[in-house]
C-alpha cells in the first residue's frame, strides 16, 4: 500500500469523527441561536412599541390631538396580544408569570390613560370658558368712551390681565396662581370704584358689566387652576404605571437571558467533550504515522550530513516501494550528478578570474572620467542654487504630467507659507483656490504652446488660507528628455492696494468738487428765502393764515439747509462747528422727523445724569438721520427703533483710546433683517452700498463725522434679529441743558450800528439790509473783498468806522473774505469782522478765531440767526452808534 494511500485512510477516520463532532455542535448552535433570535426578536418589538407608546403619549399630551391617543391605544392593543401569543407559547412557568404581570401592567396603563384624556379634555373646555369671558371683558372695555378713562388705566390694566394669562397658559414660572387673582381683583376694584363715581346711567351699566365680566373671568380661572392640578395628578399616576410596564419588561428580559445563558453553557460542554475526543484519536493516529516516516527520514538526513561535509561518494540504504523509497533513490541520483557538476564549475571559475581581471581595468578608466563630469556638474548646480535660492521673486519647478511641484526657492516658502521640505511633492491645486484652478489650467495650456506666458492677477493661496493676487511669468525646460515648467511669482498685493486707493480717492474729489458747488449756490438761494420769509412773518401779524403758510416756508428752508450741510461735510470733510448740546434732544428731533408717518416706533432711554457734549448739531443730526434711515429701509413692515444713552465710567477702557476723561455712549438698535457677516467690515467704505437705489455715501459721512468729534462708531449685527449701532463721543465733566433754536418774533434788542456786509448776491444784500435795518441798523453792501476794504478805509479816514463787518468767505472770481479780513486788520485792528458762508465744514467756520474773525454765522440764515449774531457781539462789546443816533 502506498504511504499516500495510508495517510488518506487515516485523515478520512479524522476527518469523519470531527464531522460527528461538528454536526452535533452546529445542532445544539442552531437550537440556541433561534431561540436567543425569537427572545431577542420579542424585546425588540416591546421595546420599540413602549418607545412608540411614549412618544405618542408626549404627543398626545403636547398636542392636545386625538390622533395621538388613537395611535397609544392600538399600540397597547398590539402588545397585549403579542404577549399573550408568547404567554401561551413558553414553557417556562416563571416566564409566564411575569408575562402575566406585563399584561395586567399595561391593562393599569391604558385604564390611567383613559382617565387622563378625560382630565385633558375637561381642562380645555375650563380653558375655552376662561378665554371667552376674557374676549367679553376686553369687549367691554375697549367699546368705552375714551372720555370715561381718560388716563387708559383700565385698558393698561386689562392690557397687564391679558399678558399675565398668557403667561400663566404658557407655563412661565414667575407668573403664579396668586398674581393672576391679584391682577384680576385690581380690575374689579377699579370697576367698581369708577362705577361710583360715574355721572351717567349708562356709564354706570357699562362698568357693571366689566364688573359682572370679571368676576366670571375669576371663576373661570379658579376652575382651570382646578382641572390643572387633577390633570398633573392623573399625568403622575400614569408616567407611574408607565413605569411599572417598563420594569416588568426589564424583569423578563433578566430571565430570558439567563435561560438563554444556560443552554449556551450546555452546548459548551457538548462540544467541549467532542473536541476532546477528536484530537486524542488524531494524536494516536500521528504517532503512529511519525514512527512509520521518521526511520527513512533519519537515514536521508545521514547521507545529506556526509554530502555537505564534501564527501560526494556516499549513499542512501533505504528501500520499499512507497514515496519515502522513491525519494532515497532519487537522493542517490542526484549526488551522482553533484559530482559532474562540480568538475564543469571547476572549469568555469578559472576562465571567470581572467575576465574580472580585464573589466576592472576598465571600471577605472570609466570611474576617472564620470568623477571630472560630475564636479563640473556641482559647481554649475552651485551657481544656479545661489542665483534660485536669493532671487527677489518667488520661483517654482513644476512636473506639468503629475501637476504637483519639485522645489522652490526661498522667497516662494515665505510668500506661501510652506517649509522647504513641503514644497516638495504639493500639488498646484494647494496653492490656488478652486475657483482660480481652471485659469491656471489655460495657463498652462498656453505655455505648453508657446513656451512662455505672462499671466497678471492669478490668485494665490497661501497655507493659512489667505490669497494674495500675483504676476506669473511661466517657462519649459528639459532635463534629460523630460519638460518641467519653472514659474515665476511677484506678489501684487501692495500694487493692486495702491491702485484701489488712487481710484478711491479719484471718485472722492469728484464727489466733493460736485456737492461742493451744487450746495454753495442752494445755500445762497436759501439764505435769500429764509430772510424774505422771516421779514414777512413780522410784517403780516393780522394775516394768520399766510402767516401759518409763510412757517411752513420757513422750516422747510431749514430742512433744505440741513440737506446742504449733508452734502459739504462729505465734499470736504471739513472741522465740525461745536458748541455745547444734548445727545438726548439731538437724537429725539432727529429720529421723530425721519420716522414720522413711518411703521417704524422709536424708543428713548437716555440717562437722566447724561452728560453734555461738544458736537455740531447739524452733523450729529446728519449722523443720526441716516442710521435711522437704514434702519427703517431694514423693517419695512414695521418695527422698533431703540435708542440708548449712558455715561461711561471712569475706569472704562474706552476712555484710554479715545485720550479724554468722561465720554458717553449710544447704542442704536433696530430689528430688521440685519447685515450679513462678510460685509460687515465693508459698510463704511464710500460707494459701497448694496441698494439699488443707495449712494454708498451714507455710513462714510456717519464715520467720517464721528471721527471728527473724536469718537467712535462701531455696528454688530445677526442676519434674521437686527442691527446694533454703537457710537461713543467725548462729553463734558459737568451736566448741563442746551436750549433749541427756535424762530421766535425779533425785536431790536442789540445797540445799533453802521454795518459793512460783502456778498456778490445782490438779492442776499437787498435781504440782509432789510433785515439789519429792521433791527435798527444801518447797512453799506460790498461787491467783493476789495471793494470791502476800500469801504472801510473810506469809513475809518472819515471818522466814522463800521461797527461790524459781516464778509461772505467765497467769492467766485474774487478777493473772499479770508483775505479781505487780514486787510481789514491792517487798517484797524479793532476792526469786529464775522465770516458767513455756506460751506459751514469748512475749517474757518470752525476756527474762525485763527483767522481774525469775532464769530462765524452759516448760511442760510434767518432774522432769529443774525439778530442772536448781534446780541452775542453787543455782549462783548456796544457796536459803534451811528451818526443819527
């Protein structure tokens, strides 16, 4: 028999046995895994259906649906039946117990649940009732004559009522059952006390109503605090029986899984003993078949030991006809021709030595000339290393095939942000945004056509995420047959933010150039209907009805003289013109005329200690004006405007920044759709807008502005919830009231004088003359600053000098009144000069003083302007009298 033939009948016999083996175990496996399957199926389906039970139970209480409850009680319906399949199916009798107890736990449930629909539904019949009688009550209220609660502390009161019940019905836990009573007994009492005053019947019947009403509305509501407290009551007891369910399923899960644990160990011990018996008859079989190989085995090992020894003469003894008697035959055949093989490699070797010999010769010769190419190769990749590595620009060696990058130089590692080591190997998407990857690609393709490519503005990405604009100058070279792309980079960050700039300021001078004229000339024409109009209103005391219309002339000439004063203080954001103001009285007139008539209600809360400020009203109102204008353009269905104001402390670290020792705050809130994140940083650069109709100068005025009053002005805002506008303004240390323009009737209060006006418009000079001479006064007109001056040296050579000398500061074409004063000053020192003009941002409005003038006046003026103008100067000194006088 051959061994093979053995080996197969004794693997068979194994072989058979473990099958023997195995079946057993995959029975007693598959017995326990389908009965731990259906015990792991029957769990899972109670606990998705207790899961379903609850959520529908939450549902049918927040709801207050009658879906839900369906949903709870054929749910319930579902796991009574499937437990009482398993009760009848098990075995066990300890399982049908509790089984027993799961059921008759559900059966409790469903009977608490029953009884806590019926809770619910008498609590919102008490809540329905409740809400009627209050709809009753706010009838009968709101139908009162307004003339019967003059003060509104009824329907305030009723107001307060039905914000409490609102809260009370959400759950809000300051709101309790002791505020309700109280609220609703305080509108009883004020019924009842107005009801004993009243002075008609029907009055009288009117509060006995609201009476009546009231105190159905308060039984009402002590019925639902009633049905609340039973419906929580019922909710106990059934988050309790739900409890009781779930810790029953819990007890039959524990037995479920120790009668599983238990035939799991039993099907160990059968396989175990299996197992066992398998290997001791594989062992038994092993040694017998070791003995029958291991004989010849050792007696092969014999000779292989003399083989290796060099002794080549050697033989194997060992026969049969198996495969072990084949192999020693086989053994003996191959030292045979081990011996002819080692003669022939005899031969071989000496022939070998000769031809090592001749090429080494060679290798030498070969060696010495590769070391002279590669020396000359270092000192010309030294040279190129230098000039690569210190070049100014940023350079990069590209494989144009794989698209990622060999090297770079060291300008390129700091421009990207990248190590030297992670140039190597990053791909040219990581410097690139995605968006710029397809321009980079034509680049490319442009390159490889004409070898060479100048591409300006290719966005660049740096490691930190920033990008940077740059010039790239791309080129091909080869390197042992194979193209590379080295490209050059020049970072044009500085260049492009240089030209945005030139371009921004080009834009800005043409703007200021335009509004500058533009409001020089409507100032003039306004000074002129303003002067007209005030002398009208004093002649025409009996005509009240053009009187009426003549004011209405009047204040919209001062709003057309405060859209003037918009356009110059952009045009050339000139020094503001300050004087001692309320921020409280500067918001509120400036919110109320641009919401008036509005949906839009604005909300003042100003500190009653708020400090004083130096502003100039106009530009302050400007400022103020347009955030509320944005603010209304943001709600247009309506909203609240909220308006802010507090001192800062004096530990504030404001206060540092802006180098002043008492500043104020205000904050202006709106709730409209707010300003996106990314162009927040934007909003207050010139142009930018995102209207269609917008100017994109607004908010630059709005910072422009605040910085000239040495303050600041900040915006946070969430899309979707509002915007939030902080402006912060130096004040000063003592609180203080400043009183409001009015345009009052003018009486001739000043001392009169001889006065020298210049302006190049005859019809301002006509106006001021009849207005000086309704004062009292005495006015000679200029032309032009030199005419001016050729006056007043006339007046002061004749011995009667001009008490005051008004000059327009701009004369088209002329001598204006910025050199005409220190002409002025050269002849009289004492000279009293005051500048008018209508571009009131200019610096010499502000610091008239610096210039030589007592005072400044801003066009357009009124009577009440330029008779305050002559009572501030008479109050310093008496202007001269004239000769008449």
């Amino acid at each position: 028999m051959r061994f093979r033939d053995k080996l197969g009948l004794a693997a068979s016999s194994i072989l058979l046995l473990t099958l023997l083996v195995a079946m057993t175990g995959w029975w007693g496996m598959e017995h326990a895994l389908q009965r731990q399957e259906n015990s792991l199926a029957f769990t899972n389906f109670l606990d998705v259906n207790l899961q379903l039970l609850a959520r529908e139970e939450q549902a049918a209480v927040l709801a207050e649906d009658l879906q839900p409850s369906r949903t709870v009680f054929s749910t319930l319906a579902a796991l009574q039946r499937r437990l009482a399949e398993v009760r009848t199916a098990s075995n066990d009798p300890a399982q049908q117990r509790i089984i027993a107890n799961l059921i008759a736990s559900l059966t409790q449930y469903e009977k608490h649940f029953a009884a806590y629909l019926e809770q619910q539904v008498a609590m919102q019949t008490m809540r329905s009732r409740m809400l009627n009688e209050s709809r009753r009550l706010l009838a009968n209220i709101a139908t009162m004559p307004i003339a019967e609660d003059r003060d509104g502390a009824m329907n305030h009161l009723l107001g307060t009522v039905l914000q409490t019940e609102k809260e009370y019905l959400l759950g809000i836990e300051e709101v309790s059952e002791a505020t309700m009573l109280d609220r609703v007994q305080q509108l009883v009492a004020l019924a009842e006390k107005r009801s004993a005053t009243a002075g008609s019947a029907d009055m009288q019947l009117r509060l006995f109503r609201i009476t009546r009403a009231c105190s159905i509305y308060l039984t009402s509501f002590q019925s639902v605090v009633r049905e609340e407290k039973l419906l929580r009551s019922s909710r106990n007891i059934m988050k309790q029986s739900l409890e009781q369910v779930k810790e029953d399923l819990l007890h039959y899960k524990k037995r479920e899984t120790a009668l599983t644990r238990r035939a799991g160990e039993q099907l160990k011990r059968i396989s175990a003993g299996g197992a066992l018996l398998a290997l001791m008859l594989g062992l038994i079989g092993t040694m017998v078949l070791a003995t029958r190989i291991t004989l010849p085995l050792a007696r092969l090992k014999e000779s292989a030991e003399q083989i290796v020894a060099g002794n080549l003469d050697t033989a194997v003894q060992v026969g049969g006809n198996d495969e072990i008697g084949d192999l020693g035959r086989m053994f003996n055949l191959m030292t045979e021709r081990l011996k002819e093989t080692f003669a022939s490699l005899a031969r071989h070797h000496a022939e070998l030595e000769d031809r090592i010999l001749q090429r080494t010769a060679e290798l030498r010769k070969e060696v010495a000339e590769r070391s002279r190419a590669e020396k000359q190769a270092m000192d010309s990749e030294a040279r190129f290393r230098a000039f690569f590595d210190n070049a100014a620009d940023g350079i990069l060696i590209a494989d144009p095939e794989s698209m990622r990058f060999l090297t770079g130089n060291k300008r390129i590692s700091r421009m990207l942000g990248y190590g030297p080591e992670e140039i190597s190997g990053l791909p040219i998407s990581a410097i690139h945004p995605p968006e710029a990857l397809p321009l980079v690609e034509a680049a490319f393709g442009r390159s490889a056509a004409n070898d060479w490519n100048l591409a300006e503005d290719i966005p660049v990405l740096r490691k930190d995420g920033t990008i940077f604009p740059a010039e790239i100058t791309a080129a091909w070279f080869t390197v042992h047959d194979k193209r590379y792309v080295l490209a050059i980079f020049r970072d044009r960050t500085e260049q492009k933010r240089t030209e945005e700039e030139r371009l921004k300021l080009r834009k800005l001078e043409s703007v200021g150039v335009l509004a500058g004229g533009i409001a020089h000339d409507f100032n003039n024409i306004l000074t002129a209907v303003l002067g007209n109009t005030s002398l009208a209103l004093l002649a025409l005391d009996n005509k009240e009805e053009l009187r009426r219309l003549l004011v209405e002339v009047e204040q919209a000439s001062m709003r057309a003289r405060g859209l003037t004063h918009q356009l110059l203080t952009f045009a050339k954001g000139g020094e503001p013109v300050k004087k001692i103001s309320s921020m409280d009285e500067v918001i509120r007139d400036s919110a109320n005329f641009v919401l008036r008539g509005s949906p839009v209600k604005a909300v003042f809360d100003f500190a009653a200690d708020l400090r004083p400020v130096s502003i100039d009203p106009d530009q302050i109102s400007q400022v103020v004006q347009n955030l509320v204008i944005n603010a209304r353009q943001a709600m247009v269905e309506g909203g609240v405007v909220r308006f802010h104001g507090y001192n800062l402390a004096a530990d504030d670290p404001i206060l540092a920044g802006l180098g002043c020792n008492h500043a104020i705050r205000v904050d202006i809130n709106d709730t409209g759709c707010g300003i996106p994140e990314d162009l927040l940083g934007r909003i207050f650069d010139p142009y930018f807008t995102t209207k269609e109709q917008g100017s994109g100068l607004g908010l630059a005025i709005c910072h422009s502005i605040i910085g000239k009053h040495g303050g600041r002005i900040s915006v946070e805002s969430t899309p979707g919830v509002g915007t939030t506008f902080h402006i912060v303004l130096p004040a000063l240390a003592a609180a203080g009231a400043s009183a409001k323009s009015q345009t009052a009737a003018v009486a001739p209060s000043a001392p009169r004088g001889r006065i020298l006006f210049m302006d190049d418009e005859e019809m301002l000079q006509r106006m001021v003359a009849a207005m000086l001479a309704r004062l009292g006064h005495q006015m000679t007109a200029a032309a032009g600053g030199k005419q001016a001056i050729d006056l007043y040296a006339e007046a002061l050579a004749g011995g009667e000098p001009y008490s005051l000398v008004i000059m327009d500061l701009t004369i088209p074409g002329g001598m204006g009144g910025k050199e005409a004063v220190r002409k002025i000053l050269e002849l009289d020192s004492s000279a009293r000069v005051v500048v008018a003009s209508g571009y009131a941002t200019d610096p010499i409005m502000a610091n008239f003083r610096d210039y030589g003038f007592v005072d400044a006046i801003n066009k357009p003026f009124g009577m009440a302007e330029l008779q305050g103008l002559l009572q501030r100067l008479a109050g310093e000194e008496p202007l001269r009298q004239t000769g008449r006088d």
